[in-house]
C-alpha cells in the first residue's frame, strides 16, 4: 500500500516541489496527502493548491503553547493517517511530544554536512567560515535539533569564485537530488535504524 505523506514548510517549498515532481514521474510507492505551513504566506502552499494537495495551516499565535499546537498537528495526522512527516524548509522546532508520536516517522533536509553547521543559516556560515566542503544531509528527527540519524549525505565543493548566491543553487540542486530518493526508501521501507546508523536494506 503506498504510505501517507505530509510535508511540512514554512516558505518556499522547493524541496516540496522536488517531492511532487519526482512522484509525478511515478516510481514512488508513496503520496502527499498533506502540505502543513505555520506560515500563511508560504510559497509552499501554493505549489501544493495547485497540484490539488490538500493544506492545512496554523498559527502558532492561536495556540496557548507550541505543544497544544503541536498536538493538534499529531490530531489532524493521525486522522489522516500520515506515516511519514517530511520537514521541507519547516523552520519551526517540533515539540518532543510530537516527536515521540511520530518516532522514526519524521525526516527533515540540511543544508549542510551535520554535524557541522547546525541551526538555520547554515549555507552562510559554511560560506563564511571558508570550509572548502559542505552538503546536504538527510536525517530521521529526534529530540535534538538536527542531531537524529543520517540517512544520506552529499558533499558540496566550494570553489574559489563561488558566491553566496552560486552556493545556494548547488546545494539546492543537490537537495532536490536526493530529498526524493530518502523518501522513496522509506516508501520503501528500505531504512533500518540501528542506534546512530540508518542502513540501507538493498532491493
Ligand atoms: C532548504 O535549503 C532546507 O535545507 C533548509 O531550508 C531550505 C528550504 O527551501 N532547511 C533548513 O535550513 C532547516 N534547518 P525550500 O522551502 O525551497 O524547500
């Protein structure tokens, strides 16, 4: 049975249109039955409105804590039946409760080699502080910020004329690579976790 996907953003949602395309091409045992935004006037929202995936948005402003909020998110996904949550661009820290409900079943892209360059303006600081490699990770979500077990990763080089600007295409372009390919193994249930590793179960 294909598993129930929802992807969260809070912004662009090009990582979430590399999702949408990559299943439009038809190899993915797995569909978006959901695009959840914290941010009305995410880009992301309308990408999924056009390709008829349904959205829901909140605000956490509505919300007496951000665990009430999250756990009305946990609600709406168990109502839905959701197996997977794909964090694409999703700039809001999710609650531990959360988590725990959804252990092993969240998944969110960085833009850089973890555990290196944590936080949120990870491609400037990568950038700023002359590394000569960065990248993008994939990794299942745990309590920690960006510290649950990689699935993939995928080095970036940064050469000598490279810009800030240049630099964010390519690692965008390795992004929209392999965010989908994570997705389809777990689709897939491809990926087993043992401790810190995820390994790969070969087809
Ligand atoms: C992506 O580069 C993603 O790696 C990053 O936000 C961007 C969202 O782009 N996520 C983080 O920095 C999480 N800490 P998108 O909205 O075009 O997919």
């Amino acid at each position: 049975m294909k598993k129930k996907i929802a992807v969260f953003a809070s912004g662009f949602g090009s990582n979430l249109q590399a999702i949408i395309d990559y299943i439009g091409r038809g190899s993915l045992n797995g569909e978006i039955a959901l695009v959840f935004s914290n941010n009305k006037g995410a880009y992301a929202l309308e990408r999924a409105k056009k390709h008829k995936i349904q959205t829901v948005c909140m605000n956490t402003k509505d919300f007496a804590s951000r665990k009430e909020f999250d756990l009305k998110i946990a609600e709406i996904l168990k109502s839905e039946k959701i197996d997977l949550i794909v964090l694409a661009g999703y700039m809001l820290l999710l609650s531990p409760e959360l988590v725990a409900i959804f252990e092993n079943k969240i998944m969110n892209i960085h833009p850089a080699l973890l555990p290196s360059f944590k936080g949120t303006h990870s491609i400037k600081d990568a950038y700023k502080y002359g590394v000569k490699v960065t990248g993008v990770t994939v990794h299942f979500v745990d309590k920690d910020l960006d510290r649950g077990p990689i699935i993939l990763q995928e080095p970036v080089y940064i050469d000598n004329d490279d810009s800030m600007e240049s630099l964010e295409e390519k690692i965008h372009r390795v992004e929209h690579e392999i965010y989908p390919k994570a997705v389809e193994y777990f689709c897939d249930d491809r990926l087993k976790i043992v401790g810190r590793k995820v390994k790969l179960i070969s087809d």
